[in-house]
C-alpha cells in the first residue's frame, strides 16, 4: 500500500486518499514559521526605515508612475514567482493581482481542505498595511540610501508573514472543524460570526505563542554584536503577533469557515 506524509501540511495519504489532518503538526509548522518570520525582521532592521519606499510615484522606474519601490520590487518577485506555481500551494497567496500564470506544471496531493478557491481567502492587504505600520517599530528611524536591500528584505519578510497567516487561516480552520464538526457546522449555517469566533479562540494558546515568539527574539538575538548589528525589542514583535498575526489568523479561519463547502 502507498503511504505519503506530508508533515508539512499536517496532512496524512493513505493510496491518495486524506486520511488525518493532525493539528498538533499544523501547530509545529506554524512555529516553525515563527523563526522564519523573526529572522526575515532581522534582516530588515539592519537597515533605516527608508520611507521613501512606500511611496507612490517614488520608485525611480521608468513606466511605474504612481507605484512605489516597495511595490514594484513586489511585482517582480510574485511574477517570477507565479510562474514556478507558488500560488498553487493554498497558504501562498499573492500580494498583487495580474500575474503571470504557471510556465511549470504544478500537480498538488489533496490538501484535505473544502474550498474550491484559495483565492476567497487573501488577507494580504491587510498584511501589507501592517507591516508598513510596523517598519518605524523595528529599524532605525532615518534615510540610509540603501532602498533597494530594504525592500528586498520587506518582500521576503511579508511573504513569510503571509504564508504564516494563510496556513493557519485553512489548516487550523479545517482542523477544528473536524474536531467539531456538528457544533461548527449549527454555527455556520447560522452565519453566525460571533459564535464561530468564540469557537475558535483559545486564549491559553494565544498566550503561549506570543510568550515563546518574545523569547525566540531574544534567544536569537542574544549574542549580536551590536556595534555592527541593529537588534530588535521582543516587545515590537510580541505586539505585532498579539494585535495583527494571530487576529488576521482568526479573521481567515472565519472566513474559510464561512465559504467551507458542508
């Protein structure tokens, strides 16, 4: 018999077929993502805010009026990106509309999720405006010249926030769900928001993950040498999880939910 684990996705195939969606492996991955995350702020915060970057009509591209660096730094990256399928895997979802489409052929495993378009679930503006919002919090206030190593490090940090919020926006939805699938589903034919969100909430954790990312921040950056290297408050960032990471997280769970075929 053919037996395909696929931890990453929290998701066990058994001869093709979805046998387990394991939230405990969805938690390890979303942690995981965790470090990923804390490591790509890093990198931005050795440079200053920069925030000519932000910018509309400030790019310096010839034919990008009206867009800023950040953007079309962003556009080039999801092209290239688009064309080796990355936008297939449901947790990575575009930050820009128009893309080019796959040049690769991209066959995925069932993922076990009941949706039929990732695409109803895309919290990426709200991503990007929080962590334009964040920069000032995280680097050192000022110019330094240095827009193009900014924004390549702002691209690769938002996809890393992005993939971190989608993933759990349906993995953990679909998980939970399943754990309850009679209370959830009275709640989702109610439509009834306020419900499903109590439903989803676990404070306990919440509190827990905000904790361990403070002290993976601190961890990490312990032995920096800072005559050479900007560190960054664990404080920004366990604000930036409590008050943006984890409620966008919920906000997707919710909407998925809600647009979950039962």
């Amino acid at each position: 018999m053919l037996i395909k684990s696929f931890t990453g996705l929290g998701i066990s195939l058994c001869a093709g077929k979805e046998i387990k969606m394991n939230l405990e492996l969805i938690a390890a991955r979303l942690e995981g993502l965790e470090e990923t995350i804390i490591h790509k702020l890093i990198d931005r915060a050795q440079f200053r805010v920069n925030s000519v970057i932000y910018l509309p009509g400030k790019s310096g591209f010839t034919g990008a009026q009206g867009k800023s660096l950040l953007e079309v730094r962003l556009f080039h990256q999801e092209n290239m990106d688009s064309q080796f399928g990355r936008y297939r895997q449901p947790e990575e979802r575009p930050f820009l509309q128009g893309l080019v489409p796959p040049m690769r052929l991209v066959t995925l495993s069932d993922t076990g999720l009941m949706i039929d378009n990732y695409d109803k679930i895309n919290l990426t503006k709200e991503i990007l405006a929080s962590y334009i919002n964040l920069v000032p919090q995280i680097c050192p206030d000022g110019d330094d010249a240095q827009y193009g190593s900014s924004v390549v490090t702002d691209v690769y940090a938002l996809q890393a926030i992005s993939e971190r919020i989608h993933f759990g926006s349906f993995y953990v939805a679909e998980c939970k769900y399943r754990d309850n699938t009679s209370h959830y589903t009275q709640l989702i034919k109610a439509r009834d928001e306020e419900g499903i969100m109590a439903a989803l909430t676990r404070k306990e954790v919440e509190d827990r993950i905000i904790t361990r990312v403070a002290d993976k921040v601190a961890y990490i950056q312990a032995r920096v040498n800072r005559k050479v290297r900007n560190v960054i408050e664990p404080e920004a960032i366990l604000q930036y999880y409590r008050d943006y990471i984890i409620p966008l997280t919920k906000k997707g769970e919710l909407a998925y939910l809600l647009k979950r075929s039962i």
